[in-house]
C-alpha cells in the first residue's frame, strides 16, 4: 500500500457524500477545495456553517476548516492533483441522467487539466471511460459506500476502496490512510461493483420485507426473531434484516431503478432487482391497511414518529414517512409529527415539539423512522395502540402493540 502524501484535492458537489469526503480529506492534512454552484450553501460552509445534520461532521469540520476552502468558481481547482466528483446523478423518466456530472467534468477538465478526475457519484458502466474519452483526463471510477447517518466513519474505515481505471496510483494514494484493502479493476467493474452492492442490499430489505407479511399471518411469528436467526449463518450475516416501511433514501430507490433500466436496454431483465422494487413500493400501502385496522383512520388522531428516511439524519430525499403521511393524510386522519431534527411539516400537518406532547392524546402512534429517541415510549406506560413501522420497540413495553412482521402475544 502506498503511504498517504498530503495534496490538494478538489471536491465538486457538496451534497452529502462530498461535503463528507471534503471533510475528511481535510482532517488528513490535505489541502482541500470545495465547489458547488450553489452560493448560498457556499456562502454558509465559508461561515462555517455545514447545512447537513451527520453525526461527527461539524466538530471535524472545525477541526479542518484552515485547510478547506469554498467556491462556485471552477478555476480554482488549478493545481489539484485529483479532483473528486460528488455530483447528483438522478433517474429522470427511469434512466440514469449524467447531464449535471458531464458538465462538472467538463468544468474540471477546462480549469485543472493536469488532475486525476475520481468519480465517486453513482454512475452505470461505461460511464468513467466515456469522461475519459470526452475530456482526455486519467479517471478513475471510485465509487462511495457510505451509508447517511454514519457517513464520517464509513468514510474513514470503509470495508473495501475500490478504484477502476488505468493509472489509479495517487486516488489509492489519497485513501491509503483508512488501511482498507484496495480492489483495483476496469472503470466498467467498479462500477458494476457499486450498482451490484445496493441492488442486492435492496433485493435483502425487501426479502425480509416479504418474510414479515408472511410472519404476520402466523400466530407466533415475529420476523425480528426469524432475521436474528437468520443472520447467524455467516453466508447470509445479520445486516440489513430489518422490516419495516421498506427502503428510502436518495441512493436505493433510484440505483435499483435505473440499474434494472439499463439492463433492459442491454437486453437482459434483473427480475430479482425489479421484484425487490416492486416488494418495495407496496409497503406503504401494507402498513397503512395494517393501522386502519387497528384504528379506522379516517378522522383519527395519529402520531407519526419519524420524517427523516433514516436515524441520525435530517435527509428528507426518498423518506418513507412522507410517503406514508400523505397516505394517512389521504384516508382522512388528523396527523402529528415528530422528528429529533427534521422541524418542517407539509402543509396541514401539525409538528410536535417533542415526543411527549406528539403521543398525547392521539388514538394511535405509528413508528416510521428508526431513531433511537423513541425507545423512550418503551417507558411512558401508554394505552394508546403502538404500530412500529420498523421494529425498533420492545413488544412486552406495551399493553397495545402491533409492528411489520409481528404475530406474537
Ligand atoms: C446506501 C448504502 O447503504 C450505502 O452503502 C451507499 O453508499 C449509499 O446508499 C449510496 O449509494 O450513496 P443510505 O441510503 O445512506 O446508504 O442508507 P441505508 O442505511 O442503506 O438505508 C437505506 C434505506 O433502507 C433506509 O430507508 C433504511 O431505513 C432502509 N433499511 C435499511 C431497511 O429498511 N432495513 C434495513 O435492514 C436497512
């Protein structure tokens, strides 16, 4: 493994994943760049103010904040050695649109020409070699497997760094610092590598999902116990085993889709990926019907725990809870929210300032995100009827409780 040498290194998109790689490229002496064309977001990280909520990421931030600095203006990329891209790459119509990460590209090509360009953004195969062939840079396919919520440290102790390209040796170089083994391979592997994972992360979320509807049409089943059995065979391990309001986010939703539309076109089906989408989106509807028939839902009072598609963040991309909400909404409920971080409510919604007064008085309380702060209803003696969208309670804390996969008591 080559010895981490400090650098300056240019990061383009400061969304989540770049804000994150920026941040701790940083903290390891390197001298770092960061550029976005959005100004206010510019204007807010040089006031040092980061406008994600990722556990860790501020105090890092301060720690590092001599070494980063922020622009919209492309040129000053001049003299970076390797330029990460960290740049949206949505599905539009369910393909893949690369307008927003080609133009980037472009950008770095024109003001760093001597730069290593590193994908880290989501992209099908062939994608690293066409920017290659488009701007005549090295470039590397160096893909992400940070999950939101845990980002610093995914991104400080990664399991795997893998680069794809001809000449990878300083993006290698950069990342040497997490001890992580390198896999180094074609730009058209790499990317496989990155689709692959998140397809068959979803294809194991939606699995287990299916398992629960069965669980719950057995008397003495509880999914969670199946899952925990389960995951104790080393060939299948106990990650990502949990039912619930089915996957969200800004990365599953969209990969699997434009993964399984991409496949398509090269004339094969992924029928596994694309039933695990079809598991996937009828979730909300199962958890719905599921409440409605502990509580008819037209005109009672629900408390919705959760907005975030996910604990520890403030990322509202893909949330199922919203999903969720509008169906609630749509049969008639009065709904209440509450989020540890999330403070905004779609229109018509009325937003609890904290736990305790968001289950007060309400008819039924539905779990939609798993942060860890509502274990606390596990001691508030409630009658009301509990339905936990994502298994995160203890059944015997409560004298009403119902949950995805669960048949017991
Ligand atoms: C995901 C991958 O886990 C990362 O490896 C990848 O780098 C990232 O996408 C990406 O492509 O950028 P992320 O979307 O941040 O990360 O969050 P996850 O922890 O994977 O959760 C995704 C969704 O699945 C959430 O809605 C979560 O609640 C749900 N989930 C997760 C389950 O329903 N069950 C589980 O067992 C695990």
């Amino acid at each position: 493994m080559v010895q981490g040498e400090v650098m300056k290194v240019g990061v383009v998109g400061l969304g989540y994943v770049g804000l994150v790689t920026a941040t701790v490229l940083a903290s390891r002496g390197n001298e770092l760049v960061g550029i976005d064309i959005d100004t206010s977001r510019i204007e807010a990280l040089n006031r040092g103010r980061i406008p994600i909520v990722e556990p860790g990421l501020d105090e890092l931030f301060r720690q590092s904040r001599d070494r980063m600095s922020f622009h919209t203006d492309f040129s000053r990329l001049g003299g970076c050695r390797v330029v990460f891209i960290t740049l949206p790459t949505p599905t539009v119509d369910g393909r893949i649109d690369l307008s927003a990460l080609i133009a980037g590209c472009d950008g770095v090509a024109r003001h760093a020409p001597g730069c290593d360009i590193a994908i880290k953004s989501t992209v099908v195969p062939g994608t690293a070699r066409m920017i290659g062939q488009r701007t005549g840079m090295n470039v590397i396919a160096n893909p992400e497997f940070t999950r939101e919520g845990s980002a610093v440290m995914d991104t400080e102790k990664p399991d795997r760094v893998v680069v794809g390209g001809k000449e990878t040796s300083r993006v290698e170089e950069i990342w040497a610092f997490t001890g992580a083994p390198v896999i180094r391979t074609t730009w058209e592997n790499a990317e496989m590598i990155k689709y692959a994972s998140n397809a068959f992360l979803a294809c194991k979320i939606s699995f287990i999902n299916e398992m629960a509807d069965l669980c719950e049409k057995i008397p003495g089943c509880d999914v969670e116990i199946v899952a925990a059995g389960m995951g104790m065979d080393r060939r299948i391990g106990p990650h990502f085993l949990r039912a619930g309001l089915g996957y969200g986010g800004s990365c599953f939703p969209k990969d699997t889709e434009a993964l399984a539309s991409y496949a398509r076109e090269r004339g094969t089906r992924l029928s596994l990926v694309e039933s695990a989408m079809d598991v996937n989106s009828r979730r909300i509807l199962h958890v719905a019907d599921a409440a409605d028939r502990i509580v008819p839902l037209k005109g009672a009072r629900v408390a919705l725990l959760g907005l975030a598609f996910k604990e520890n963040t403030d990322d509202l991309r893909g949330s199922r809870s919203l999903l969720l909400l509008s169906e609630l909404l749509r049969r008639g409920a009065h709904v209440t929210v509450y989020d540890p971080v999330v403070r905004y409510a779609p229109d018509g919604v009325y937003m609890a300032r904290d736990l305790a007064s968001a289950v007060e008085g309400s008819d039924i309380i539905i779990l939609a995100t798993e942060w860890p702060e509502f274990r606390q209803l596990e001691k508030m003696a409630l009658s009301v009827p509990v339905f936990d969208g994502r298994r995160l309670l203890n059944p015997s804390s409560f004298s009403n409780y119902s949950g995805v996969g669960y048949s017991c008591g």
